[in-house]
C-alpha cells in the first residue's frame, strides 16, 4: 500500500507502529489516541471511522504478524480516545480482535485479549453485543498453553462479569442457553472452571431468572461433576446445591421438573455403572428425594418406572420408601373415591419391566427390593396389575431357587396375593373323592374361592420340585409351611393332593407324601388342620381326609400316621398287617423309626392317653405292637416296647382266643370274640356310628385304592430295577 493509503496516518507513524519493539508500538498507539482525540474535538467522526477502517482491515486482519500486534494496539488506543462515541465505530473495533483471540502466534493470542479488554472498558454495554462471540474465545483461551495467554483471557473475563452484573437488565440471556448448552460438555478442566464460575454468577444475578434454563444445562453439570479434579467437583457440588435451593424457593413450572425427572433418572442409572461417578449418583438421589418431598406428584408418578430403576440401581432406601408411600396414598384415594394421580397403562408395563429386568439380572439386595415392589404394586394396584402376571409368573418361579430365605418368602406372599385377587374365580375341585360317596362332597361355602393362578401355582410348583430334587430337599418344607401361613392350609393341602393323586412318577409322589406328612404332624402352622382330621366330625373333615388319603397312599407309613391322627385305628391295624406283603428296606425302616418318634410328641398326647382305655381301643394296641415287630432292637424298638409295657392289664388281656384272632381278617372278629368281650366291642363300634361323617368313609374301598397303588410302586421298582441291570 501506499502512504496515501494510510492517511492521515503518516508512514513513520505506520512504521513505528508495526516496529517489533513493544515500547515503539506503544509509542505509535499513544500518537494515535493523540490524533483521534483531537479529532473528535472537532467531530470529525468521519476522519476517525477511516483510521478505524485501516486499522482493522490493513493491521490487525493482515497476514503480517507485527502488523497485527500493532493493529491491536492501535485500535485499543483509538476506542480509548473515542470514550462514549467508541459505540459509533464498534463494527470496526470488536470483530476484527475476536479474529485474533485464535490466532497461531501467542503474543497476538495475548494483545488481542488485552485490546479488547481496553475496548470493552469503553464500550460496555455494547460489548453485550457480541458477548457470545466473545464467551466463545474466553472458553477457549482460558485453556491457552501460554500462560500470557491464559492471564489475558482471565482479565478479560473479569472485566465481562461486571459488565453483565451491571447491565444484567439489557444482557440476553435466553440468546446465550444455547451456546452454554454447546460448550458445557467440553472436558477441559480449565473450561469447566471457566463454564462454571459463569452459571454460578448468573445464578447469583435474581434478574436474569436462570433457573428457568436449569433443563437445558442440567446434564452437562453433572458431566464435569465427574471430573477427576477435586476442585471442579467441588466447585460443580456447590452450584448444585444452590441451584436446589433457589428450585425449593421458587414456583416452578411442571414441565421443567419432568425435564430435569428424566435427566436426573438418567444420569443415576449411568452412575450406577461406573462406581468412580458416586457423587454423580448420590447428588441424582438426592434430588430426586427432594423433587418427591415437593408435592410435583403428577409430574413424577408418570416417570416411576425410570425412579425405580434409579432406586433398584443403588439401593436407595429413602427414595424408595418415599416412592411406595406415594403410589399407596394415591392408590388409598381412589378408594375412597377421591381425585388421585392415576398411573398410566404404559407405566405400569415399565415398571413391571424394570422390576423383571432386576429380579434377573440384578444384585441380592436389589432383587429383594424388586420383589418388594412388586408384592406392593399387587396391594396397591391389583387390578392394574393384573394383566402382567403371566409376564411374571416364570420369573417369580426362579427365585424359589434362591438363596436367600427373604426372597423366596417374597415370592410366596406374591404368589399369595395373587391367588386371591380380582381375577377370574374357581373353585377347587376335588377330582379325587369317590363317586360311590358323593355324599362326602364338601359345601362349596366352607371352599376357600381362588382364581384360575392359585392351581397354576400348585402345579407349577410340582413341576419345579419334580425337576429339582435339590430345592425339594433343601426348600420344600419351607415353601409349604409358608404357603399354609398365607393361605388356607385346608386347601393347600387339598389342592396338592389332587396334583398329586395323579402323579405318574410314583417315587416323586412318595417323596413328596412324606414331605407333606411330616409338616402335617409337626408344624404349629397346620394345627387347626390337625385338629379337623383329628375329630372328622363334618362331612367336609371327611371328605378332606379321603382326599388326602389317596395321595397318602404313596407312603405307606404316612398313611399310617395319617389314620393314626385321625383316630382311625380299625383301618390303621389293617394297614399293618398289609405291610407284612411288602418289601422292608432300610428307608422303610426309618420312617417307622421316625414315627414312633412321632408318636412320642405332644402332637400324639391323645393316641398315647387312648392306650389307657385298652377295652376299647384294642385295634390301635395291635397297630402299635405291629410296628414294634417291624422294627428291628433299636433305640426306636425300646422306646415304643416300653410305651406298650405301661398298658394296663395288657399282658393279662391278650388271651390266647385274642392270639388266634391275629391272623383273621377284621370283619370276623367280633363274631369269633368272647361274649364278654364281643359286647365291648360291639359297644365301641356302637359309638363309632355316632360320629355319623366317620361312619360314611368307606374304609374298604380306601384300602383296595392303598393296595392298587402299593402294586404301582412294586411295578415301578421292578422297572428300575431291569433297567439298571440292562444299563
């Protein structure tokens, strides 16, 4: 360019301008403020906007880098002298030094921070301008390698904050979200401290309400609240907790709280996966507790199921304790027929999900509290809980296997609550009672009424102790005596006994007989049922003992303990001498061992005091003397010998005509009997037939159906017995 090109700045003022020495620029720009004061002396703007034009276009965006180091200079000196005119040039003074905030050259980088510093001082609000322009660079330049650099960007921030905090009113906030949105993922640590000193000071300004704009930012804070420097979290912790205390003070519109529901949910389930992000985890809960302690419930009950996911993650006992509480308050209102929150279909279906998904996959403890909520869901929203029990069903089943007694008690209450909802209802059947006794069916009044998954249930749970011998050993009488607790015991039994009446694997039916038999004679839970087959004085208490008595046939020394507590002692005889056709192992054995154990109870008082009344219960001394034959000298054959020494007169009574009658079959004794003690028995049989339900158990039906079913498991022996010989 020519000199005529650069007036009315003159060569050596150009020259020396553009000297490499700092002192001669600084020279050159003192010229200039010189001249352009006395310009504006004379408002000759028109003269002043030219030396704006060289200076921006000619120097400071020329290739030349002491050109541009003098531009800068220059033009800061220049917007100095213009004082409040300087808005008049400031497309001339602003957007030519934000060009060089990235220039290569570190000392352009660093007077460019310093002239616009000087310009901004002039300018003031009007730098409010191009303030995103500039908080674009500052981002930048506050992580500059050269340290001139990084303090020059500082300065100017500085001086940017007060210009904001001081024109806050004219500052377009809504203009710069956008832009703070961008930039806020940056993982520059230096940036990150940069981005958060500028959300805490526009928090701290009330005017400029940035709360509103609290969802557009929230889940770029809760990245750098994952930096690794402990100042950043720091610093990023305390601005959370002011942001939660303005949200507290203020009213705020719904949408945003299911804005920030969603971002909180998601950045404590991402949390959750990385244990380095606690904080990020903890800060999330934290929120989320205090959103529910706000009362936005119709905001927050849509996104339960992204809560419970969040809650299930971590274990979060407040939250979720906080959560339940509110599903059981709105669902309490619905009852009561009040305006309540009602979750929507397609929630339920997500939390179902969620809670399937943590059952599967989850921890212990995580599981546990899954199955707690869906127990909870079941009390609180049944009949929307209804259409997702075949969603659950098999998952439920697999925790019986677990190893935690909590979990599969869970279960069962499930299982329990479900058996008795609003579902379609059925009646228990008692498919195996004779037809030549329908006389014994029970009134469908005293049935306890379940739905359609109380069966489904039972015969599940067969299958699942079929398959799994290891979990009917270990769990089976566990799971049982549950089951009798929660629901009707009566029926529990029952209805397992109708599965299992026809059983085809006779050796899992024999097992599961003894199970049962065991838990029917011991548990303080099934005591009132104990006490029904004990007296059997309905036609109900009847029908309830043949039912149990066909499947019991599988066992046979169960289906003596069964007649031995039902006091039926004719047939319980009978069934002992039966045993004298059988095959006595040493698992035989044992379970008569376990028996006369048994009878030694205080389960069995009643049987021990009816051997008091010898004259009319000879039947029950001969079932016990049968057992004692049985046995071999064990400490089992001592105890019940001992037991049998304490019968009055015993010894003096068994007569020789008694001897002979041994060996004849029941119905011939009384007529081959003495009369004396013909009539006694005759008078025993004569207060049996009071008890008119007893009277109408056909015993010996019952006892051909014990002999078909022995011949079964004779079969099946034999069967496995070719096959290990073929094998």
């Amino acid at each position: 360019m020519s000199e005529r090109d650069y007036l009315p700045l003159t060569s050596t003022l150009v020259k020396t301008l553009t000297d490499k020495l700092y002192e001669k620029r600084k020279t050159a720009a003192l010229e200039i403020e010189k001249m352009v004061r006395e310009l504006m002396v004379i408002q000759n703007y028109e003269q002043i906007e030219r030396i704006c034009r060289i200076l921006s276009e000619h120097f400071v965006l020329s290739q030349n880098g002491n050109f541009r180091r003098g531009g800068l200079i220059g033009i800061a000196a220049l917007a100095i002298a213009t004082g409040k005119e300087a808005q008049r040039f400031r497309q001339y003074l602003v957007p030519p030094v934000l060009q060089c905030f990235l220039d290569n050259d570190p000392k352009v980088r660093y007077y460019a921070c310093e002239s616009l510093y000087n310009i901004a001082k002039v300018l003031r609000t009007v730098t409010l301008a191009y303030f995103n322009e500039i908080f674009d660079c500052l981002s930048k330049l506050v992580a500059d390698m050269e340290p001139t650099v990084k303090s020059g960007a500082e300065l100017l921030d500085r001086l940017l904050k007060d210009i904001v905090t001081e024109t806050c009113t004219q500052f377009e906030l809504v203009a710069f979200i956008p832009l703070l949105r961008d930039r806020i993922y940056v993982r520059n640590a230096f940036t990150r401290q940069f981005l958060i000193s500028w959300i805490s000071l526009l928090t701290s300004v009330p005017e400029l309400d940035m709360i509103q704009y609290l969802p557009e930012i929230l889940d770029g804070l809760f990245h750098i609240l994952g930096d690794p420097n402990p100042e950043i979290r720091k610093a990023c912790e305390i601005l959370f907790s002011e942001f939660l205390l303005i949200l507290k003070a203020s009213t705020i519109q719904p949408s945003m709280f299911e804005d920030m529901t969603r971002i909180l949910i998601q950045n404590c389930q991402s949390a959750a996966v990385a244990p380095k992000d606690a904080l990020i985890q903890y800060t999330s809960l934290h929120w989320l507790r205090e959103f529910l302690n706000m009362n936005y419930h119709e905001v927050l009950l849509p996104h339960s199921a992204g809560l419970l996911a969040a809650v299930l993650s971590c274990t979060a006992k407040e939250i979720n304790h906080i959560l339940r509480q509110l599903i059981k308050s709105e669902s309490s209102k619905n009852e009561q027929g009040e305006y309540c929150l009602n979750l929507p279909e397609p929630t339920i279906s997500k939390m179902v999900e969620v809670l399937k998904t943590q059952i599967q996959l989850g921890a212990s403890q995580s599981r546990i509290i899954a199955l707690q909520w869906i127990h909870h869901l079941f009390e609180c929203l049944h009949d929307k809980m209804n259409p997702h029990i075949d969603i659950l069903f098999p998952v439920l089943f697999r925790v019986l296997s677990d190893s935690t007694d909590e979990a599969v008690l869970l279960v069962l209450q499930i299982f329990a609550i479900i058996s008795i909802s609003n579902a379609p209802v059925v009646v228990t059947t008692l498919d195996t009672i004779t037809s030549s006794a329908p006389e014994l069916l029970p009134n469908t009044n005293s049935i306890q009424k379940y739905n359609d998954y109380f069966t489904k249930f039972i015969i599940v749970l067969m299958d699942l102790f079929r398959t799994d011998r290891a979990l009917l050993e270990t769990r089976g009488s566990f799971i049982i005596r549950q089951l009798c607790m929660l629901l009707c015991a009566e029926d529990i039994y029952r209805t397992l006994s109708e599965t299992l009446s026809n059983e085809p694997d006779v050796q899992f039916a024999s097992t599961m007989v003894k199970i049962l038999s065991s838990i029917l004679l011991t548990s303080t839970e099934l005591h009132e049922l104990r006490v029904k087959l004990k007296n059997l004085q309905t036609n109900d208490s009847a029908t309830l003992f043949v039912c149990l008595y066909k499947t019991w046939c599988h066992n046979p020394v169960a289906t003596v303990a069964l007649c031995l507590l039902s006091q039926n002692y004719d047939h319980a005889c009978t069934l002992v001498q039966l045993f004298s056709n059988m095959e006595v192992t040493v698992d035989f054995l044992i379970e008569i061992d376990k028996l006369v154990q048994l009878i030694e109870s205080p389960i069995f008082t009643y049987l021990r005091l009816a051997l008091l009344d010898v004259e009319n219960h000879q039947t029950l001394i001969r079932a016990l003397c049968g057992l004692l034959m049985l046995l071999p000298q064990t400490d089992a054959f001592h105890t019940l010998r001992r037991r049998l020494e304490c019968v009055p007169t015993f010894i003096d009574r068994l007569t020789t005509s008694q001897r002979k009658m041994n060996s004849l079959p029941l119905n011939s004794m009384i007529d081959s009997l003495p009369s004396s003690e013909s009539t006694t028995l005759n008078a025993l049989a004569l207060t049996k037939t009071n008890s008119s339900s007893r009277n109408q158990i056909n015993f010996q039906e019952l006892n051909d159906y014990y002999v078909s079913v022995q011949s079964k498991h004779v079969e099946s022996k034999r069967q496995r017995y070719l096959y290990r010989t073929e094998s």
